[in-house]
C-alpha cells in the first residue's frame, strides 16, 4: 500500500501526528465541521470529530503496518509549515494488525478520512480542548486538517 500526504502551511517547526480514522462497523466516515464544536469554544477536537469521524485506525508515521498510535515518528513541518509523507506500507503485516484491533483485514479505505494534527505549544487552548492520549497533550492531538 502506497501511502503520500503532503501539507503546505501548517504550523511550523513541529510534528505533525495523521491517521485515518473511521467506524469499524464500516459505517461511512465524514470529515468534521465546526458543527461538531459542540461546547462552542471554537476548536473541534478529538472527543467531538468521533461522532462522525470514528475513532483512530492507522497511524500515518513511520511504521503504519505496528498500528502504534502515540509516538514520536510521525512528519516534522519545516520552518515553512510543508513536508511531505510518502511511504509503501506492508498490506499484509497491516491487514494482520488491523484485523487484531477491528476484527476485519478489510481496511475499506474509501469509507475513512484522514486528520491531520498538531498547533505549537505556545497556542494557549481553553480548558475545554479535550484529546489527551497517554504523555500527549491536546498540542499534539487537536486535529488542524481532515480530508476524504
């Protein structure tokens, strides 16, 4: 499977976590609007993309196939806010993995969406951004892009 993702202005300097994300029901997975800022303070994060979006699937970093969400090996943007991710991921060692978290090898690619997270430390977000996962503050987490 041959994976590429390429961003131009993001935030700058950082690294920049992406996964695809979907229902493992198989259920057509949509990209987040400001519709889901359900307490209203201006960010859609994890907790509210879920509803339509799904949880997180596979990681988009530098090892896919592990399915190993929280680590440090996803893109850096460089001081322009561009990089580029372009890998060939092993379709079976993913599928076997998939399938142990999913209860499926069908990875039905046309029914999830891809994010794109994470803002600068120095952006100050109110107490009501949500989406910690383990070490990993809402920084890291608060998604700044989706597509199809």
């Amino acid at each position: 499977l041959h994976i590429k993702v390429e961003m131009f202005d993001t935030p700058k300097n950082i690294e920049h976590w992406e996964h695809f994300h979907g229902f493992p029901d198989g259920k057509v997975a949509q990209a987040a609007t400001m519709a889901q800022d359900v307490n209203h303070d201006g960010f859609v994060d994890l907790p509210e993309t879920e509803p339509v979006s799904g949880t997180t699937m596979v990681p988009l970093d530098a090892d896919p196939a592990k399915m190993n969400i929280p680590n440090n090996t996803y893109p850096v943007a460089d001081g322009n806010g561009y990089y580029e991710y372009e890998i060939d991921v092993p379709l079976t060692e993913l599928q076997e993995n998939f399938k142990k978290a999913f209860g499926s090898t069908d990875l039905q690619l046309d029914k999830r969406v891809v994010y794109v997270h994470g803002v600068p430390e120095s952006i100050k977000l109110p107490d009501t951004v949500k989406g910690c996962v383990m070490d990993y503050d809402t920084h890291t987490t608060l998604p700044i892009a989706a597509g199809k």
